[in-house]
C-alpha cells in the first residue's frame, strides 16, 4: 500500500505524459480534452498526501482517545462516562474556532502579512496542529501510566478491557481525569477546520467541471478508506489491547511523525508541481488557490521572479 501511494504521487506530479492518440483538432466535439485530463490527475499527489498524513493523527480520535480515556478517571459522582462521551469535544471544537477562525485570526493574520492567508497555508498548520494532538496524547498516555490505581469504592473501569457485568471483575481506572483528554481531541478539531475545507475547495478548483465529483470521490477515498487501511496496520503493530501492558505512546508518535513527513512531502509535492495549472476559479476570478506562494491560475497567468504575486496578462 505504501509503495502503491508513493508511485501514485511520483507518477503525477508531472502529467505531461498524458498525450492524446491523435490529432484533437480532428475531433472538436470532445468534451474533455488532454489539458483537462492532466489537470485531474494532477490533482492526486496533494490528495495522496495531504489525506494520508493527516487522516492517520485524525484517526487517533476514533480508537486511541477513547480507549485512553476508559483507562483514566472516567467517574462522574456515582456513575462512569464511556470514553466515546470526549468526542464531543472535538464537535464543540469545531463549532467554537470555526467562525474565530473565519471572522477573527485570519482576517488579523492576513492584515499583517499584506495578503489573504493561502489554501496551502492552512493545510500545513492544520497538519501541524494534528502531529500536535497526537503528540499531546502520547504525553498524556505517560502521565496516565505513571499515575496510581484507583482502588477501593472507585471499582473498574465499565468501557476498559476485562470488565465484567457484575462488577467484580476488569480493568482499574487511573487516578488522572479523564477530561485531559479534551486537549487531543480539541487539537484535532481545529486541524479538521484547517484541513478539510481546504481539501474539498482544492478538488473541486483544480479538476474541470466535467470530473469534479470524481476527484471529490478520490479526496474522500483516500480520506477514510486508504487512511483507516494505513491506521489498521500501525494499530495492528503499535495498539495494545491493555494500555497499562502495553505503549499506547509509540502508536500516537508513529502518526505525528507521519503528519511531518507529510508536510515535507507537500514542500515537495507543490514545488515540482509548479508548472502545472489549475482551472480559474469561475467568473474570471483570480484563482487564490495558491500552494506555498506558487501561481497556479492557468495558462493566462504569469509569475513575478518572487513567486508571491500573480497578475493577469
């Protein structure tokens, strides 16, 4: 599977490879032409990359931040929260900083820089705020090993392993609150702000109208399927059914490393692709999908020596 990523993105970084089999001009009733053509698959080796390093930390949040927060201090008076109730705060997450993102810090952030904050800005905060998440995660899993048993009138941990319906059997709770592991999930909420939507405008600007909803279709399969095949693996490898046995750490380290070398594979990704063109957004406006100040607009379009700023010719 890896292997088969890393031809994928290499083989269309550069898609001038795609020809037609004839002469076009012989055939003007073609809807979709070899130009749209290498603009799709250009499309593939942000999709690849942006949607595998990332998805790997977000993942985190469906198996590894509950099943951590099970073996935490999940009491609450006399009843246990299960550790699926903290997803809730990766929901709240992204219901609070979405419109302090929108109306607040990126109008500020981009009165200081001179420009509108770029597509490929947010992505890498966004990838850089998920390695955050699981890096705080595996700090926190240190913490909560190292922490003491609950004993005596806490009982076991009703949503950890080993537990048995009457009670008198399973797996202590640590004496650390469960709601540290808020911090994760909130990290991952605000990556997803930063990640997602900038995703979804990217496929659909830089595929024709014809097959926009096919790129949108591989974005999200790369998004849950390829992800979760990779999550599989290093959960396979890394997760321990038992945390207090086993490293949980070493499992949320593997996924941030991923996310870094998923931020090196897009510097990589956007400079060798900066030949390539992207479709004008409609309407005739300047296309602000801008990846690492490089000009992507179309052919009509020309790049001053800085690389920042682009106008129309």
């Amino acid at each position: 599977g890896s292997m088969a990523c890393i031809f994928l993105i290499v083989a269309h970084v550069n898609c001038s490879w795609v020809q037609s089999l004839g002469d076009e001009s012989k055939h003007q009733s073609r809807s979709f032409k070899v130009k749209e053509a290498q603009q799709s698959l250009s499309a593939l080796p942000m999709i690849v990359v942006v949607n595998v390093s990332f998805s790997l930390c977000y993942n985190s949040m469906n198996n590894a931040f509950p099943s951590q927060a099970c073996q935490m201090d999940v009491r609450l008076g006399s009843s246990q929260f299960n550790g699926a109730f903290y997803n809730i705060s990766d929901a709240l997450a992204i219901v609070i900083f979405t419109p302090i993102f929108e109306t607040c810090l990126f109008p500020v952030i981009s009165k200081l820089k001179g420009s509108p904050v770029r597509l490929g800005q947010k992505i890498v905060a966004g990838l850089v705020v998920a390695c955050i998440s699981n890096v705080s995660a595996a700090w926190l899993e240190s913490k909560r090993r190292d922490a003491p048993y609950l004993c005596g009138d806490a009982g076991f941990s009703q949503c950890a392993p080993h537990y048995t319906q009457d009670g008198l059997e399973g797996t202590r709770m640590k004496d650390i609150s469960a709601f540290w592991i808020f911090i994760p999930f909130i990290l991952v909420g605000i990556s997803e702000i930063l990640v997602n939507p900038c995703m979804y405008c990217f496929c659909y600007e830089s595929a024709p109208a014809q097959v926009r909803s096919l790129v949108q279709a591989i974005n999200l399969f790369f998004s849950g399927s390829v992800s979760n095949a990779f999550t599989a693996v290093v959960s396979k490898l890394l997760y321990p059914n038992d945390l207090d046995s086993g490293h949980l750490e070493n499992y949320y380290l593997v996924n941030a490393s991923m996310a870094v070398a998923g931020i090196l594979a897009y510097f990589a990704v956007t400079r060798c692709r900066s030949g390539n063109e992207i479709n004008e957004i409609n309407e005739g406006r300047v296309n602000e999908l801008e990846l690492d100040g490089i000009c992507e607009f179309g052919e009509e379009s020309e790049c001053k020596d800085d690389g920042k700023e682009c106008r129309k010719v």
